[in-house]
C-alpha cells in the first residue's frame, strides 16, 4: 500500500478503512512525564523522539457577547483547558488554601442568588475535586439560570490544522463544565455532585438527575452546534463514570444514552467525527455504546489495568460498525516489560482487532511512566503491522 502521512493514517482508521500500517499514538501527554522524560521539549518533539502518529489537543471557547458574556480577565489556561467564559451574573474568584496536604485551590461562582463553591486539590501528577460544586439539588437551577453559554471558536483550531497540515490529527471535545468538568453528560453530573451520590439519586430521585441531565446536554448541545466550520479530526465525548465497572446497564440506558445521543448526533450535524470515551468496563454495553452513534470508542482497557476488554470478541461483537482507539496496557509494558515482550503485545492487539482496518493502537489513558526503549518498541512494531 501507498505510504500515508500520519493525518491520512489516523482518518483512515477512523473511517475503518486499512491503511499502509497500524496507527499507533497516545492519548494526552501528562505533564509529570514531559518534564520527567523529556525536559523542555514539546509534545511535537515528543511524537517525533518515538516515531508515533502526533495528535494535537486544542481547546477554543468564546463567548456569546449577545448574552452578556466575556472572557474571564487574567485567567490564562491550564493542561486541558479552554478559557473561561463568565458574566456579571456568574463571576469566578479564587484563592489557594494554605496548610493543605495538597495544593488546594478553592473556587467560588457568584450568583445574584447563592455563591456556589468548589475546591481544586493537585499533586505533581494530577488534579482533581475535593469539594464538589452542587452541595444541595436547587444548585442546578443555578447553572441553569446564570450560568453563560460557552461557544466554540474555530478560528485557533482552523489555524492549527493549517499550520500542522497532514502531519497531525487535530483533536479536541465536547465542552466541559467550568472549572473542572468532562465531555458527557453523566460525566460532567459525577464530577459536580459525585458519582456515588449520582448513582443513588438515580433511585432515589430519578426526576431530579434527569433534570441535572437535561440542563448540561442542552448546553453541551448548543455546544457542539457551534462547531460547525471547526476543522477537528475527532472530538470527544463520554467519560468512564459510565463504564460497565461503574454503573448498570439499567442506569446506562435511562441516564447516559439519551442524553449523550442527542449531544452527538448534534455534533455529526455539525461536520465532527466523534470518538465516545469510556476508560473502565465495556464488554457487557459494547452494542450500547456502539448505538451512541459515534465514529469510534476507546479505550478498551485491558483486565490488568482495571477494565474488562477482550480485543477479539469486541472485534466479532462490533468491529465492522467503529473505530477502535486504545487496547493497550501501559502500565506493564511501558514500564516493567521487556522490548521483546512490548512488541509481542503490539502484534497480540493487531491480530485481535486489526484485521481489515479500524484500529488505532493507543495507550488505554494517560500514562505517567514510560521507558524510552519500550515507547520505541511499541512505534516501531505498529509500523512493522502492515494491512
């Protein structure tokens, strides 16, 4: 087959269609392990140094002026993050919180009725909640209220994908919450108000989740609207909280499908690939996730590593209907494996859900360690996989 420049490769198995050898790359590039691994080089350099096909992440946001809303001043983004849309009604302060075990930020909206508050806690690896945003249930009615519409801005994604040309996949998601949130539906509810709590209130007040629901699809709706024009390859949607090791199939198809269909199909008509993020178990809601309507799933995690992916069954199951991104354990065989072991485990996941294209061989999530022998045993045994 004709070479493929990276770009070429990684849409073609996005599209299930073979191409002149299995796409290999990763998904985000964790900060502790550029500057562990690779001090002061980029994440281009990165995907160079190892010879994996690059993906740039690029998140743009703006505000609809129409309604009020502007940029919040001084807030320069962070790993991950779009800039912050706010307004007179929904305005952000901030202040680190001395004395913690971790850094701790804690964050406050101001509403003209209630002021709402979050606290951020971080370590040199990772960030993540400490205090949730929604504390009691008429907290909703307060996003739904104030809380300004954040709109996509094609402008610096178009000129990233002018400036990367074939090289590099262009990748970004569906709008999270502000602050600390994630693409999907159900996803973004877990992290606002916890997943246990969500899981509960699904019992307990099934009519309220589905309003807490039905306020972030709509935003996420309006959303994925507005990228229209936006040249991403593939964005994202979805999140583990709705994995088959966190919830039922039951709660799957009440609270996630419906809300995160309608999302999508938004963002299909808007001209978007889609890829549905799902880092847990899948086996038992493959077809359901498969009915989402989306261009691929990931990330197929492994047993080893906490999910439940059998590559050749989920192939037989729904291989001819998406793209499958991930499969692949790094946390034994970027750390511990040996070169020879690594590139077995390439060939295992090509033999198993390769076949006729589709695949994107991936790391199932981020990764935090990685030996540079076995990063390159892992590129260079993916171009040895020709279709």
């Amino acid at each position: 087959m004709k070479p493929m420049s990276p770009k070429q490769r990684l849409i073609a198995a996005l599209e299930r269609k073979p191409t002149d050898h299995l796409p290999a790359t990763t998904h985000h590039l964790m900060t502790y392990y550029m500057e562990k691994y690779l001090p002061g080089k980029t994440q281009d350099e990165f995907f160079a140094t190892f010879g994996l096909d690059p993906i740039c992440w690029v998140q743009a946001h703006r505000p609809d002026t129409a309604q009020g809303a502007y940029y919040e001043p001084g807030h320069q983004p962070g790993f991950l993050e779009a800039p912050r849309i706010m307004s007179d009604q929904w305005r952000f302060e901030h202040e680190d919180v001395p004395g913690r075990e971790y850094a701790t930020v804690r964050h406050r909206i101001v509403t003209p009725r209630k002021t709402l508050t979050l606290e951020l806690q971080s370590n040199e690896y990772t960030a993540w909640v400490s205090e949730r945003l929604v504390k009691e249930k008429s907290d909703i009615d307060l996003i739904a209220e104030f809380a300004p519409q954040p709109l996509c801005d094609p402008g610096p994604i178009n000129r990233l994908a002018d400036q990367y040309g074939d090289t590099t996949l262009i990748r970004g998601n569906i709008n999270c919450f502000e602050l600390y949130g994630q693409p999907g539906c159900w996803q973004d509810a877990c992290v606002l108000y916890g997943v246990e709590e969500m899981i509960l209130a699904t019992y307990d007040d099934p009519q309220w989740v589905h309003a807490f629901l039905g306020i972030l699809r709509d935003r996420k709706v309006r959303f994925a609207d507005s990228m229209k024009g936006a040249r991403y390859d593939v964005i994202e949607h979805g999140g583990g909280d709705a994995s088959s090791t966190v919830i039922s199939p039951k709660v799957f198809d009440e609270f996630v499908a419906p809300y995160d269909r309608e999302v999508v199909a938004h963002a299909r008509a808007a001209g978007q690939r889609v890829v549905y993020h799902t880092c847990g178990g899948m086996m038992p809601i493959l077809e359901r996730l498969v009915s989402l309507g989306t261009h691929a799933l990931e990330t197929f995690t492994p047993p080893a590593m906490g999910g439940d992916m059998d590559l050749a069954e989920a192939k037989r199951r729904i291989g001819d209907k998406v793209c499958f991104i991930g499969g692949f354990d790094q946390n034994r065989f970027f750390t511990t494996a040996t070169p020879e072991e690594t590139r077995a485990e390439v060939r295992r996941c090509f033999r198993e859900a390769g076949g006729g294209g589709g695949l994107i061989l991936s790391p199932s999530d981020h990764f935090f360690e990685a030996k540079p022998e076995l990063l390159h045993a892992f590129a260079d045994e993916a171009r040895r996989c020709t279709y």
